[in-house]
C-alpha cells in the first residue's frame, strides 16, 4: 500500500492545477480584490480563499461535507446564500462611487480594509457548495479504501491543495493588480474594469443559485 494510502499522487496535483486554471467565483474575486484595491488587496483575498479550503479539507477528512451533501435542504440553503452573496459582491462593485484621490494617484472604488476583505474572501470560498462536492466527490479518489490512515490521507491531500491554491491565487493577484495598476491613472479604464468584475459576479452568483442539485 503506497505510504499514508494515498494514490496517483501526480494525478491528484495535475488536477489540481487544472482546477485552480478553471475561473470561478474564488478567481473572480481575488482579481476583482485587485483591480478595486491593488496586489495587497488582492493577496490578502487569496489568503482568504486558502483559509476557506482550510474549512473544507478539515470538513472532508471528518465527514461533515458529506453530510452537508447528504441533506438536500442545507445544500439548497448553502447555495442560495453563496449566491446570493456573489451578486451582493457584484452590485457593490457595479454600484460604488469613485473616492476621492489627487490627480497623480490612481482611482480607486469600493475601496475595504483588508481585514474585511480577508473574511469576505473565506465567506466567497465556504460558501461555494461546488467546493464542498468537489472535495467529497474528488479526494477519495486518491485515498485507497483500505488505508487505516484514511483522516490524515485526506489532510495531506488537503495540505498539498493549498500549497498548489495559494501559490496560483497568488500569482493571479499580483498579475491582476499589476494590470490594474498600470490603468489605475485613468478613470475610464479602472471604472470598466471594476464594472466587468462586478457583472462576472453576478452572472456566477446567478448561475450558482439557478443551479440544479
């Protein structure tokens, strides 16, 4: 039996690659974290979507996604509320006004504390119910049945998750917000940015919610 149990290690971190390359409401905030508010902005809300995959690699080695996955009714409810709450994050980001800045700094909008923006990143990632299945559907398929190590399998597993999530999100912070920054100087381009990034949010907060089970 391969150590810890797990199995086809290189598939399972080629997957993961691929899935951190698929956009999706994480990626979709973290770059509109960086447009509004630049790469600090943006690397704090990668932090913050480490943290919820946190939450669910320890919900996946100890049953509870599946049991959130079993209950129809908390799944529905998980999913109208991440949904809900990506369109709250569109129309905010569609709907804020420009601060105030000096001509030779660049224009900020819906600007937040990064403490704020660290929490709303971990809410964006928890409640994805996407998330939630992709780690009980995904996981035990690299953990053998008859390992007796079976809860640090999955933790180990996790762990290499977010190593592998951290370091892109990262990189797609600081690229985004390098963009950004170069068009932060003029108005028009900062605005439409933000504007795209908000309607991003609430088409995915909208096709969450439409979903089917």
């Amino acid at each position: 039996m391969p150590p810890f149990g797990i199995t086809d290690f290189g598939l399972f971190c080629m997957a993961v690659l691929l899935l951190n390359a698929t956009p999706g409401p994480d990626t979709a905030y973290i770059v509109g974290r960086s447009v509004a508010q630049g790469r600090a902005a943006g690397l704090v809300s990668a932090l913050g979507i480490s943290a919820g995959c946190v939450f669910h690699a320890l919900a996946s080695a100890l049953g509870l996604s599946a049991i959130l996955a079993a209950s129809a009714t908390a799944f529905l409810l998980v999913k109208l509320a991440g949904g809900a709450y990506l369109i709250y994050l569109g129309l905010r980001m569609l709907l804020a006004k420009p601060a105030n800045a000096a001509a030779d700094t660049p224009v900020m909008l819906d600007v937040r504390p990064l403490p704020k923006i660290f929490w709303q990143a971990v809410a964006t990632n928890i409640l994805n119910p996407k998330v939630i299945l992709f780690f009980l559907s995904f996981f035990p398929q690299f953990v053998h049945r008859d390992s007796p190590h079976k809860t640090l399998a999955f933790l180990l597993l996790g762990a290499v998750f977010l190593l592998m999530s951290t370091l892109w999100n990262s990189g797609t912070a600081l690229l985004a917000g390098t963009l950004a920054r170069h068009a932060g100087h003029n108005p028009q381009i900062k605005k439409w940015l933000e504007r795209t990034v908000g309607t991003a949010f609430i088409a995915l907060g909208a096709k969450l919610v439409l979903t089917k089970n």
